[in-house]
C-alpha cells in the first residue's frame, strides 16, 4: 500500500474541495432550471391533452349528428317504399315544372 506524507494528504484534501465548488458553481440553478422545463412540459401536455378531449367531443357530436341524418334518411325511406305514391307525386311535379323532361324515357 502507497503511503501518503501530509503534504500530499493536504493537496488531495484540497483538490477534493476544489472539486466540490467547481461542481456546485456548475450546477448552481441548475435545480430551478429543470424543475421550470419540467413545469413547462407538464403544462404543455395538459394543454395538449384538453385540446384532444375538445377534438373527441367535436367528432362524437358529428358523428352522432350524421346517425341522426341517417336514422332519419332510412326512415323517410321506409316511409316512400310504403307510400307508393310519393314516387309518382315526385314524378308528376318533375313534369310540372318541365314538359319536355323525358324522366320517364326508356330510351336513356
């Protein structure tokens, strides 16, 4: 085992403590600095993360509305398949309104 005088026990003591300040300069705020980036992150991701939750109730209402349209395209549908007059009422108007449209021409 090496033997240390006290005059190099004195310089690693003091090249312990030199260490130690040039570390605690280093990192002075160093603490303030990643708590405020992680403070910042966080609060970015809520923002985010309730900008998506609106974006989801947006669809939802969209799509329920376009299942509304839908229930109710199909039951006016139903509803022209019973009514078997409603097609000729259709048709009768469409001739009203231009007697030289052949709607009802074979041929096209």
């Amino acid at each position: 085992m090496i033997a240390f005088t006290s005059d190099q026990w004195v310089i690693v003591a003091l090249v312990f403590i030199l260490g130690l300040l040039i570390g605690a300069f280093l990192t002075a705020g160093g603490r303030r600095k990643w708590k405020a980036r992680y403070r910042d992150e966080s609060d970015r991701r809520v923002a985010i993360e309730r900008e998506h939750a609106d974006h989801l109730k947006q669809v939802d209402a969209r799509e329920k509305d376009w299942q509304d349209q839908e229930s109710a395209r199909a039951a006016a549908i139903k509803e022209n398949r019973r009514d078997p007059t409603v097609e000729r009422r259709v048709v009768d108007d469409r001739r009203a309104a231009d007697p030289s449209d052949p709607i009802d021409d074979p041929a096209i």
